[in-house]
C-alpha cells in the first residue's frame, strides 16, 4: 500500500515525464539543425548564387568571399547563424533577426539571397566603382567602395584569392 506524498520512483518520473519528453525532444532538435548547417559547402553556396541569375564568373568570386568571410565554412557565425557572407544586421530582408551581432537566417539559401540582394542595390549606384568586375580584385574592390568589410583590401583580397585557388 502507497502513503499519500511518498514518491516512488514510478510516481515520480510519470509526474515528470512532460518536461523530460519536452528536454529530449529541444535535444534532438538543437543536434538536427547542427547537422545540416555542418553540410554546406563551397559547392553548394556556388550553386545557389548561379540559380539567382548571377555570372559564373561573379558566382566564383562570391563564393570566395563566402569561404573568407567563414574561415572556410568553419565559423560560429556560419554555423549558428547560417550567415555565409558575414553580414551584420541592418534590417535585410531575409534575415531573422540579429544573434552575436550578426544577421542570423532560417537557412544559408536567405543569406545566399541577402547577398544578392545587398549586390544588385550597389550595383545600379554609378558611383559604386568599379564599374566593371571582370576580376576578383576589382569584386573586392566594389565591395570595400561600398562599405561591405572593414579590413585591409589587401589583406581581404589575400584572403579570398586564397581560397579562390582552394575551391577554383
């Protein structure tokens, strides 16, 4: 015979069985969403960045970028924010929001479209020189004019033409 309030192991993980199926399942969730931002690559942002209408050419050179600015597609910022560019929030559309003071996306394909979207804004200013992008220093080059990184140019155009190399 039970006691009222004596909690026997059975009573009491049933009385607790709602929190502890709720932990598991945020568990399984949190490892589900690391397991598809890890299997990105290279590859596949070039491939998204050619179905938005963009040249091979610039898709290369912004594919660089992307594997620069997420030290290979190995940065916290890529992986938990899906943020392959690096770009800060500053209201994009495609966005979520902010986390860590990046702009943090639903899926790498929003920040893919963010980057389209920040490049053909820039692009119809005529004061945003070069005024033809026919390598990867005059893409860096159009991307310094226009405030999209703080770094050296040098030392940003260095590091996308190594990874240039790497994946082209």
């Amino acid at each position: 015979m039970l006691t009222r309030g004596l909690l026997t192991p059975g009573r009491y993980l049933r009385k607790y069985r709602v929190l502890v199926l709720l932990l598991v399942t945020l568990l399984l969730l949190y490892i589900f969403r690391k397991k598809v931002t890890i299997s990105v690559s290279s590859n596949d942002i070039y491939n998204l960045l050619l179905s938005s209408g963009l040249s091979d050419e610039l898709c290369r050179y912004m594919t660089a970028q992307a594997a620069h600015e997420t030290a290979g597609f190995t940065s916290n910022i890529f992986k938990n924010n899906n943020n392959a560019f690096g770009m800060k929030y500053a209201g994009q559309v495609n966005s979520t929001g902010e986390k860590n003071g990046y702009a943090d996306y639903k899926s790498i394909n929003h920040s893919v479209a963010d980057l389209v979207a920040w490049y053909t804004r820039h692009r119809i200013n005529i004061f945003s020189l070069p005024l033809y992008i026919g390598s990867l220093a005059s893409y860096v080059k159009f991307l310094k004019n226009n405030n999209y990184f703080e770094a050296d140019e040098s030392a940003y155009l260095a590091g996308c033409q190594h990874f240039y190399n790497e994946i082209f």
